[in-house]
C-alpha cells in the first residue's frame, strides 16, 4: 500500500465459491526446513562471503564471485496445500518455523558507523538473535504473513482472469488471505484493503457494495494487499496485464523495484535510494498503439517504512532522486519498496469514490457531536485499530447507513481517507512491490517468491 501522495524534489461469485469447494491437492516444496541453528550457520557463511551485487532476474553466481543472493529457504511443510488454498499455515507448519526470505548482503562500504565495520559476523548473529528473544520480534511471526502472501497471491494470478468482476477478485484474495492466515481479531489477519486499481489509477481503489466494474482484456490490474500476524504487517504488490502491449512497462517497474531492494540497507540514504529506482526505470521507453512511451516515475507516490500495527511508520522511500533527504535506513526497520511506473505524466491526483481509510494511530480527542460517528468509531477500535479497512469491510461487519459518521471521523481528523490515486486518462500505470527487514547480519526480502 502505498505511501500518501507527497511532493517529492523536481507514492466471480464462483471464484469465491470455489473457497468451498471439493480440494483438489497441489504440490508445494518438499525442501529441508530451516531451523534456527541453520538459519544461524546461513548467515555465518553469507558474512564471510563477498559483498553482494546484482539483480533479482540475474544469473546465479558462484558463492565467492562477489556477487551472492541467496534464494528463500523453503521449511518442509505437514502436509499438501490445496488448490483453491485453504488449510492455515500454522497446519502446514506446525513446528513455527516458516519459509525465509530471499538474504541479500549490505554494501558494508556505505556503513557510516565504523564500529560497525569492525563487529564481527559472531558479534551480528548474537545481537540478532538477542533481538528476537524480545516479544513481538522473532522473524518466523512476519515470515508467517509473507508465506500467507505468496500462496494467496500465486493462486491469485492463476485465476485473475478478464470477465471476472473487482468485487469477486477482492473476495478471492481477502477470503483466501483470512484462511491461511487463520484469522483471529488483532493476532492475524488482512493488514489493509485490496488494491485493485486499473489503469491510469495507480493506487488506493478498491471496490465499494454495488460497484458493478468487470475486468477487460485491455486492463493493466494492480494487486496491492496486506497480510498482518501480532501487526507485524507484510505489504507486497504486483501487476498483471492480459496483451502483451504493455509488459514493457511491467518489466521496466519490476526492475526499478529490484534496484530499490539492492540499494536499501542499513545506512542508506532514502533520497539515494531514490535515485537508483529513478535511474533504473526511466532508461526504459518502448511502443505501444503508435506512440514511443518513457517510462516515468510517479513521483508523489513512495514507498515507506513499516511499524507494528501502522503501515506506514513515518519514513518515505522516494521514488525520484531527492539529493538533500539524508533520512537513513536503520538496523531492525522493515520497509515498503515500492515503484510507479507510468506512460502519462507520472503525477497522481485524487479521483474517485473513496473506499480506503485508517484510523490515525494517536487521534485527537475532540468532541464528536453525531451518534453514528461515536457507534463507528466504536467497532473501527474494535475490529481495526490502527489497521487500514474499507467500507467492504464494514458492510461485514453489519454496519448500516455509515457514510455520515465516516464523513465526520474524517473531518475531525480522527479517521485519514485515502481516495484513488490517478495519473491522466488513457495512460497506464504499473506498480510492483517487497517488503524487507533489515536484519543485523543480512537484508531479508521476507515477501519474495518464484514469481516476482
């Protein structure tokens, strides 16, 4: 989910049904599980390898060429998931350990602590392992949330087909999202409302009851969702298109994202950072309908950190080069990489019926003077908190005639809205997105998978 736009220098019914349907058994990996020892020893044999360097879609290079990416270690799973999925992931992995993320290495020379430079490999796996002995802390809690991610996002894109309408696409991911996350009040469940903006809308559209839109052949899809276990939320997107008229935009916006991931570590300057997915996704321009487009960056839209339960912690990830943000990376942080691409003029503006909204997480204590407002902001603390949700999600809940007191909760400053966010009509815009945690000993793509 993207960042909220900010000025930056110059972010079928029977699909559903099928939730609850006959299974039909899918092969999954029948890899080693990790444990933490061996977890452990992984991390001692990247410390002693050479600074890693490259891109996701690279070749493999041998371990001591300077240029090692580790892929996600996949834990040996109890038994099969099914295809639509539906078995939780505390059943497929009753021992907790889940699947590890793609390990990357840091660019040591860009550490501005020297005391770092001098810790040994030891030394990090001991403060790392210090830190998930803290509640809340332990990496397998938000590795638990990217392997619900994948599996709901892989069986997603198997089955997102044109014909299908947004509000059975929405429910596919979300009813998918809440079984295999097991879903239970703020231990687990959804993080935030599923994107699925179309086109010149780059984010923040999801559909409201009664929206009737149908997918078309010609559509460029963003699928942004989220997926949370104790508010430890992963945030992970990608875009699907139909003809191939507009996959070099797609390759172009994946490719930026990478450069984003690459650049990111601890010590890394945010308007850097910036700079790099910039650099990467405006080499690329391609023809299309008769036009030879430049790929452009959105460049209010950004990428963010990510805090318990807030899934925008306050740090943004430029997406243009920005040369005076000096912000860092710090050590523990988990971060949104995300990237917008556009063949319009790469500038989103408000547009549409809203549908997304949160809760600010320390709201102002002001008067609320409508009944609905107070009875609203009653079940948003319950079933939400500071999570982000959508009307869908309060028609769920049985709430009626709303729309007045959500209006006065924005008012008053206790609720943000965040509307659709749309380039210029005609254009088509692109989205792809990892969340990372910048780990003592190593970076984790934690949301990274076979597929992007």
């Amino acid at each position: 989910m993207s960042a909220a736009p900010t000025e930056v220098g110059g972010g079928v019914s029977q699909t559903t049904e099928a939730l609850q349907a006959k299974l039909e058994e899918t092969k999954i990996s029948e890899e080693k599980p990790v444990t933490a020892e061996q977890d452990d020893q992984d991390d001692q044999d990247d410390d002693e390898a050479p600074v890693a360097g490259g891109d996701a879609d690279k070749k493999k290079k041998k371990k001591k060429s300077g240029n090692k990416k580790k892929k996600s270690k996949t834990a040996k799973a109890a038994m099969q998931q099914t295809d639509p999925p539906t078995i939780g992931l505390t059943k497929m992995f009753p021992n907790g350990q889940f699947p590890v993320g793609e390990i990357q290495q840091y660019d040591e020379s860009k550490f501005l602590d020297e005391s770092r430079k001098r810790e040994t490999g030891e030394e990090r796996r001991e403060r790392e392992r210090l830190v998930q002995q803290q509640e809340g802390f332990d990496y397998n809690i938000i590795r638990r949330a990217a392997e619900v991610h994948r599996q709901v996002r892989q069986y997603a894109q198997r089955t997102i087909k044109p014909g299908m309408s947004m509000t059975d696409i929405a429910n596919m991911i979300e009813d998918g999202t809440r079984t295999l996350v097991e879903a239970n009040g703020f231990s687990s469940g959804i993080g935030f409302p599923t994107g699925l903006s179309l086109n010149e809308v780059a984010a923040h559209y999801t559909p409201n009851a009664g929206d009737k839109r149908v997918l078309q052949s010609g559509d460029v899809l963003k699928v942004d969702f989220g997926v949370h276990v104790q508010g430890r939320i992963v945030d992970s997107a990608f875009t699907l298109n139909f003809e191939p008229t507009y996959d070099p935009l797609l390759a172009a916006v994946k490719a930026a994202t990478n450069a984003g991931i690459k650049a990111a570590g601890i010590d890394a300057r945010l308007g850097e950072v910036g700079a790099e997915i910039q650099e990467v996704m405006e080499s690329h321009e391609f023809e299309a309908e008769g036009k030879t487009h430049q790929v452009k960056c959105i460049r209010n839209l950004q990428g963010h950190n990510i805090e318990p339960w807030r899934i925008h912690g306050g740090k943004s990830v430029p997406i243009v080069a920005v040369p005076n943000l000096d912000e860092k990376m710090e050590e523990g942080e988990y971060f949104a990489i995300e990237t917008f691409g556009s063949t319009g003029r790469g500038y989103v503006v408000d547009s549409g019926e809203c549908s997304h909204y949160a809760r600010k997480a320390t709201p102002p204590s002001v008067p609320l003077r409508i009944n609905s407002a107070r009875q609203l902001l009653y079940t948003i603390n319950k079933n939400f908190g500071s999570l982000p949700f959508c009307r869908r999600y309060l028609d769920r809940l049985g709430e009626q005639n709303y729309l007045l007191g959500l209006r006065h909760l924005v008012s008053q400053g206790i609720v943000q809205d965040y509307p659709p966010l749309a380039d210029v009509p005609g254009c088509m815009t692109a989205q792809f997105e990892h969340t990372i945690l910048l780990r003592p000993t190593c970076k984790e793509v934690v949301s990274r998978g076979d597929d992007y």
